[in-house]
C-alpha cells in the first residue's frame, strides 16, 4: 500500500474572508464612532445644564 504523498503547506483553519474582515472592521468602526458620539452629545447637554445653571438669575 502506497501512502499518499503530503504536500508541506500549512493548513490555515483560521482563514477568513475578505468580506468577511471588511465587515468586522466596519461594525467595529460603527461601534467605536457611535460611542464617540454619545458621549460628546452627553458632554454637550451636561455643559448647556451647568452653563444654565451657573449663571440662572433668581427673579
């Protein structure tokens, strides 16, 4: 019986595609921007409330 003759390539299970990775990196990018955003929308209501109440006149 013969054996089968083995190539010396590596195997790669971890291989993935490219529109695959395309597709990681831009939902990482969507959450990374959103998250951005929040926070500066949240930073600029915080200001507007401090702002408001620092120079708040009593009548």
């Amino acid at each position: 019986m013969k054996k089968a003759k083995t190539q010396n390539r590596p195997v790669n299970d971890d291989h993935v595609e490219l529109k695959d990775l395309l597709a990681m990196y831009w939902s990482y990018y969507e959450f990374y921007t959103d998250q951005h955003l929040r926070i500066f929308n949240y930073f600029i209501t915080i200001k507007i409330v401090l702002f408001g109440a620092f120079f708040h006149k009593v009548v």
